[in-house]
C-alpha cells in the first residue's frame, strides 16, 4: 500500500467562488481510477497540543503500489486539478508513505 497525505493552506484572501471551486475541484481526485481509497477533508475538531491544525484541507489518497500513484501523478484529473488550483494555495506538504 502506498499513502499520499497532502495539506493545502489555502490563501487567506480568497473569495467564497475561489473556495468552492477548490473545493469542487479537489474532490474530483479521489475518483481517479488509480485512486484504491481517498477523502478530502477539512481540520476536525479535536484540540490537543500535538495536532496541527493550520492547514485549510487535506486530501488521503491510498493506492495498491507506488506505480499506481505515479499513474496518479499524470492522470488529466490531477494535472487538471494542479492547473485550476494552484494559484490559491500558499502552502503544500505532502507525506508520503509505504506500508512496512
């Protein structure tokens, strides 16, 4: 299995169509059928001292092998998805992680 973790802070002086436009736009990637799970989410609730909640949304997508998410990687959905998008993020982290 292999895990691709990514956080989006998005820019703080986006307009509610720019939002939801991401919005619109990041949930497409976990329907990519390279994808084997994926969720798109926000900061949950939980307030404790080792949680970082900063980011704005994080999307998890797991795939069957690492050759899987570097079909991902150059799928049209997720090139799309760069091109619309990548003006109203700040900041990106992205972890990625194999199964041991």
């Amino acid at each position: 299995m292999f895990i691709h973790h990514v956080y989006f802070w998005l820019k703080p002086d986006l307009g509610s169509a720019e939002i939801q436009k991401f919005e619109e736009t990041v949930k497409t990637l976990p329907g990519i059928s390279h994808v084997k799970i994926g969720d798109v989410g926000k900061p949950a609730s939980t307030d404790r001292p080792v949680i970082d909640r900063s980011y704005s949304y994080s999307l998890l997508l797991a795939f069957e092998s690492m050759e899987k998410h570097d079909q991902y990687q150059v799928d049209p959905t997720h090139l799309k998805f760069v091109e619309t998008c990548s003006t109203f993020w700040d900041k990106v982290l992205i972890y990625d992680s194999e199964t041991i």
